[in-house]
C-alpha cells in the first residue's frame, strides 16, 4: 500500500495544488481516465469545505489529505481539524444564526462530493471530520514479448 501525504495552510489557493496532486497520484495508481475530472473534482470540493471550517473556527492547523492506493482501489482522506458538536450539544460548530447557513453550506458540499463519488465516507467528531472517497482501479496491462 503507497500512500502520499499532502499538509496545506487553510487558505483557498492551496486548494488547486490538492486537486493536480491527487488526479496525478490518482492516474499513477490505475484510476481510469474518464474519472480523474470526477476525483479533481471531488477533491476540491472536500479541501475547500475543510478550508472553510477552518477559517470559519479560526483554526490554523493545515488541512491534511492523504492519497491511498491499495489493490484494487485508491482512496482520497481529507480531513479537518474544526469541532463538531454532538448531536443535542451546543458548542463550536452548532447551528446558530450563522452556523444555519454554514451548516446548508456545508450540506451542499458534501451533496456535491456524493453526486461524484460512489463510494464516500463521512464522520466527524469534537476534534474534527473526515471525508473518505474511494475509487476503483485497474491494473496495468502486462505487454508479453
């Protein structure tokens, strides 16, 4: 299993930088081309959400994403460091006047994220979130003599 790691400031323009790095790790590890606008996508759309909880929590950790090939499949890991509240908890992350419209902001992401990606996985926690998408791949053509 190879795995790349990439750390970036929570600022928007790091955002592109994530997206070239993870479709070129993506075609490397056998993603099929027709699908690499999908995970360029996808992937900016999960790195410009983390930036922006973020921002929104005055974090300045980086955001982290982690480029997973494994047999048969590649996977991309964003995650965040900002705070969500339990559910029927009020604290950092819970929806206030602003945090209403963060929280469909938020949603619409992660609706956009799903509509890309077949296989997603979504958690968070009182010490951040994580967004998992998963891709399948192929193998390389072996070319006999």
């Amino acid at each position: 299993m190879a795995t790349v790691e990439l750390r970036f400031s929570a600022l928007p323009e790091h955002v592109r930088t994530a997206r070239l790095v993870a479709a070129a790790v993506a075609r490397r590890a056998g993603v099929d081309e027709a699908v690499l606008d999908e995970v360029r996508l996808a992937v900016g759309e999960a790195c410009t959400r983390a930036v922006g909880l973020h921002q929104s929590v005055g974090i300045t950790a980086p955001v982290k994403v982690a480029l997973i090939e494994e047999e048969k499949q590649f996977s991309i890991e964003v995650g965040d460091e900002a705070p969500r509240s339990v559910p029927g908890e009020r604290g950092p992350g819970a929806a206030g006047d602003d945090g209403e419209i963060e929280a469909e902001e938020d949603e619409m992401g992660l609706a956009v994220i799903s509509g890309l990606v077949d296989d997603v996985e979504v958690s968070a926690g009182e010490h951040g979130g994580l967004i998992r998408m998963t891709w399948p791949t192929t193998p390389p053509a072996v070319v006999l003599p």
